[in-house]
C-alpha cells in the first residue's frame, strides 16, 4: 500500500471514529466503513482501529474474523457464498459448488483475476428448508441449482451491477 493510501486510511478511521465514537462499541461499525470504502480490512487497519479505539489488535483480528461480511483480503464486485451446513449438504450443495468453481474458473476462497466474483463458503443462513442456498453479496438465493447458478452468474456478468438479479426466480430479493 502506498504511503499516500495509508493517510488516507488513517484520516477515514480518524474522522469514523470521530462521528461514530471511540470506544468498543465503535469497533463494529468502523469497520463496515473501512470494508464499504476500501473493500476489506487490511492488517494496516486493524492497527490503526485498534490504536484509535485503545483496544488490542488481536480483538480487532477475531471480529474480523468471526463475520463473514468482513474480508481480509480485497473481495471481488460480487462475493458469493454457498452454505455448506447440513441441511445444504444434504440438498445438493456439492453440485452448486461445482458448477460455480467449474464456471468461475477458481476454487472457494479464491476470487476471479478481473476482479467481479469472491466465492466462499457460508454457514447455515436460516435458509434449511429451501436449500441449497446462495448469498450474492447481501441477497440470498434459495433452491439453488447448477442451472440457477449458470443464470445468476450471467446476470452478474451482464450487469454488473446486483439488480439485473431480481429477474432470476425465487432469489429473496
Ligand atoms: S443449512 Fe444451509 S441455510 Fe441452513
């Protein structure tokens, strides 16, 4: 990162931490900023949260950590997440993960070289009894097939941007 990004990272969490507040409890939703702006929480702003807010980095780590819609690493445009608690397994999650794997090219955990999809796996989404379901970005999709997944994508690709999904049946949208 460049010198002129780190100030820039320092002066948001500065100015967050300013409106939003500066103890624990601010520890949340600065960071839904940092991700919203920058896309994902990188060690350099751990550290910075962590001095800003008086706690200790390792606490910053675990929240990052524990929700899933906190990243590490930079996310691609479209963050997919397929559940793969039991209830999913037992429906048919092992073909919806192939297809998107076999589709994007990458494997869970990765995101595509142009930048447009993160997969990932998710944890039961209180979805069991329309499995498989399939999170993009914030929108669940139930029922999941390797030809839903096929239209969703090209939905995604099309677009890119969320909507165009809405036209893709029994999405929660
Ligand atoms: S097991 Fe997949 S949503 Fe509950």
């Amino acid at each position: 990162m460049l010198v002129t990004e780190q100030e820039r990272l320092r002066d948001d969490i500065a100015s967050w931490a300013q409106d939003i507040g500066s103890d624990r409890s601010a520890l949340i939703p600065i960071l839904q900023e940092i991700q919203g702006k920058y896309g994902h929480i990188s060690d350099f702003a751990m550290q910075i949260v962590a001095d800003k807010l008086g706690i200790h980095p390792v606490e910053v780590y675990s929240v990052v950590s524990f929700y899933s819609f906190l990243e590490f690493k930079p996310a691609g445009r479209f963050v997919i997440r397929l559940c793969r608690t039991i209830a999913c397994d037992m429906l048919g999650k092992d073909k919806v993960a192939t297809q998107l794997e076999n589709d994007l090219g990458i494997e869970f955990g990765e995101t595509t070289p142009d930048g447009k999809f993160t997969l990932e796996w998710a944890n039961c989404m209180g979805m069991c009894d329309q499995g498989p379901a399939l999170l993009v970005n914030d929108r669940v999709f139930t029922r999941v097939t390797p030809d839903k997944v096929t239209q969703i994508l090209e939905a995604c690709r099309k677009a890119f941007g969320i909507y165009a999904l809405g036209s893709i049946g029994e999405g929660h949208l």
